[in-house]
C-alpha cells in the first residue's frame, strides 16, 4: 500500500527542494562576487584608505613607495604609521595599538589580499613607470574603508591589457 504520509515522494516537495538548492547556490555566488568583494579581509588594525586617502588625500607612494621603485609595492611597517601618528590621534585606542607594536618592536602582520603564485613574475615599477594606474588592477582603493580584490589577478586579465597596451605577451615575459 502507498504510504500517504511520506511527504519526500510529494511532488511539491521535490519542487521545494530544487527552489531551495537554487536559492542556497544564488546565495553562495552573491556572497562571493558581492559581499566579500566589497568588505575586503579583516585586518589587526582597521586601517581605512578612505580615511587616508580621500579624506585625508595622503599619496599612495607614502606607504607604498616601493611601486615606483621596485617589483613589489610592499605594506608600510610601523614607523610609517609613526611619522604621523606619533603626534595625530595618539588617544584614539586602534593608534594606541599601533604605538604598542612600535614600542614592542612588533611588526604589524597585515592580511594579504592581492597575491599571484610563485611562477608568475610581476613588477610594479614597469607598470607604474608606464602610467598603468593602480587603480586599473586594484580598484577605487580611495573609496574603500577595507581593501577588497577586485579584479582576478589570473592570467587572462594580464594578457588581455597586454595585448591593448601593446605590451609583451611572451610567455617568458611573464613565466621564467
Ligand atoms: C597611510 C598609508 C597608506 C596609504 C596612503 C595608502 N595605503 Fe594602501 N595599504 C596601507 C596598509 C597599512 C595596507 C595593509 C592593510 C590593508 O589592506 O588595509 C595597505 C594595503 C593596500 C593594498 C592591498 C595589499 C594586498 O595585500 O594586496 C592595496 C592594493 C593598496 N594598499 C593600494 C593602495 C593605493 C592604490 C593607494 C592610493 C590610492 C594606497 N594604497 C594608499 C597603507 C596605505
Ligand atoms: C601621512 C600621515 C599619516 C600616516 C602615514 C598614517 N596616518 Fe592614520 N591618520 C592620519 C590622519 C590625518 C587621520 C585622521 C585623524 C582625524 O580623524 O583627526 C588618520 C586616522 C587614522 C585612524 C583612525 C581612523 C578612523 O576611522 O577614525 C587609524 C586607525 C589610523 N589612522 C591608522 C593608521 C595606520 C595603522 C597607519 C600606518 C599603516 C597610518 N594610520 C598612517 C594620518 C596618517
Ligand atoms: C598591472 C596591475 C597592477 C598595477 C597597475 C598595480 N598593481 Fe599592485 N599588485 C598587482 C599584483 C599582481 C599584486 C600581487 C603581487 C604578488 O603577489 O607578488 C599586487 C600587490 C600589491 C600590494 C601588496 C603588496 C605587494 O607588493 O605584493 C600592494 C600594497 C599594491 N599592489 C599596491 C599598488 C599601488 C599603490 C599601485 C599603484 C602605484 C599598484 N599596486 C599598481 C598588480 C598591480
Ligand atoms: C591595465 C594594463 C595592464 C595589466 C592589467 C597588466 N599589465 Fe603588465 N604591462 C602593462 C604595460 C603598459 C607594460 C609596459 C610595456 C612596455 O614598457 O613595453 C607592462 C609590462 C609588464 C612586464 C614587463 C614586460 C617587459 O617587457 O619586460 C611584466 C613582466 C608584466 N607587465 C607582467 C604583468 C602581469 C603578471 C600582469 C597580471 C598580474 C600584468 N602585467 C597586468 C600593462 C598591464
Ligand atoms: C602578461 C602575463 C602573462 C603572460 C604573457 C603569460 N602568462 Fe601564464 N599566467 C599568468 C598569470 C598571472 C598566471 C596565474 C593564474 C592564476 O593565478 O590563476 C598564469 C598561469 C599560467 C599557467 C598555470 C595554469 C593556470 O592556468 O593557472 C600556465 C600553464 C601558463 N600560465 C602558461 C602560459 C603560456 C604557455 C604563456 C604563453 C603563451 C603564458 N602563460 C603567458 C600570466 C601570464
């Protein structure tokens, strides 16, 4: 005899569980391609580019000089944050922490949020030298209060620039 009572062989509840299996899977790609994008990695200390860089208009190059000069950008140690904060804001608690890691000698170990792997060879410096815009791999970075990805850094994303700009697609320029 039928069982009645087994709700899992009613069509309804196939059709529920299908609708609930698209809402979990648009839910997942939302979450990923919105909310993580925009809110960026947690960091130790809340350190707010919109802060210093729309509010305050502090260059990029003051912590991140490396991207004129070298392959890397590089995050600023301490005694960045000290050359001003040493004298701005000294009671604000998060500076507080900061002067604790540099009395301590501590370094700040900020979260990586932009990283390519080990077999890509990449340079800052040719692309600033070149007039390439942070902003064009790095997004309206003025805007944020938490650094996000914005754009994959994979291998298409470089190429297809590459290829715009007239740069070299070798792959030996950028696999060596
Ligand atoms: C006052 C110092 C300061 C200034 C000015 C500044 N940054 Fe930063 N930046 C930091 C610190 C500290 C971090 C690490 C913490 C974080 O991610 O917020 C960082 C992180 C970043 C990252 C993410 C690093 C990673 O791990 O991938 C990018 C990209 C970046 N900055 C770009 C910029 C750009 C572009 C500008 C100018 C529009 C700028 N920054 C101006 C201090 C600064
Ligand atoms: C070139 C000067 C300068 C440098 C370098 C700098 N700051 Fe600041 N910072 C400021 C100014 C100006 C303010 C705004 C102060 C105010 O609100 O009156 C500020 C505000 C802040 C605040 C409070 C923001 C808020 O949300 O109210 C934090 C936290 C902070 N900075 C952390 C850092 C850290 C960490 C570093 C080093 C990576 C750093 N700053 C480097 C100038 C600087
Ligand atoms: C052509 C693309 C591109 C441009 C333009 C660019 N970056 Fe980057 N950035 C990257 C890539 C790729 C990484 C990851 C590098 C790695 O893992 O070695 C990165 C990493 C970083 C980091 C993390 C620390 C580091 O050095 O790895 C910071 C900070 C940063 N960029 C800041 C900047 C600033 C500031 C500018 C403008 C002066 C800039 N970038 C312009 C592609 C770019
Ligand atoms: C928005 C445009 C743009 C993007 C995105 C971009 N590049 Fe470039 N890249 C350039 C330009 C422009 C040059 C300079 C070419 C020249 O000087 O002839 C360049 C030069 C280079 C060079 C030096 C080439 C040489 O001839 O020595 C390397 C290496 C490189 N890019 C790697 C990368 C990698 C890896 C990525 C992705 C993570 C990337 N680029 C993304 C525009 C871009
Ligand atoms: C402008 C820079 C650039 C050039 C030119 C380039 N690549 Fe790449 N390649 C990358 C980046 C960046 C990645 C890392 C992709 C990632 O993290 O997903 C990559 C990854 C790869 C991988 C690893 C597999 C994968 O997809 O992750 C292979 C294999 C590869 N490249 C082969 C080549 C070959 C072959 C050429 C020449 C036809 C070439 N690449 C030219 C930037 C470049």
């Amino acid at each position: 005899m039928k069982n009645v009572f087994d709700i899992s062989k009613r069509p309804i509840t196939k059709i529920l569980m299908v609708v609930m299996l698209a809402l979990l899977a648009i839910g997942t790609w939302m979450f990923h391609n919105f909310y993580e994008s925009r809110i960026g990695e947690e960091q130790p200390i809340p350190f707010s580019h919109r802060v210093h860089v729309e509010n305050k208009n502090i260059s990029c190059v003051v912590c991140h000089e490396g991207a004129i000069q070298t392959s890397r950008a590089g995050v600023p140690p301490v005694e960045t944050c000290m050359l001003c904060h040493e004298k701005i804001i000294v009671h604000h608690p998060e500076i507080q922490k900061v002067h604790e890691h540099y009395n301590n000698n501590e370094p700040i170990y900020w979260e990586k949020v932009n990283e390519v792997p080990d077999f890509v060879h990449f340079n800052h410096s040719l692309h600033t030298f070149r007039q390439v815009d942070c902003g064009e791999c790095h997004g309206n970075i003025k805007a944020m209060d938490r650094v996000s990805r914005v754009h994959e850094l994979n291998m298409g994303f470089c190429v297809e620039c590459h290829k715009e700009e007239k740069a070299s697609i070798d792959c030996f320029t950028c696999h060596r």
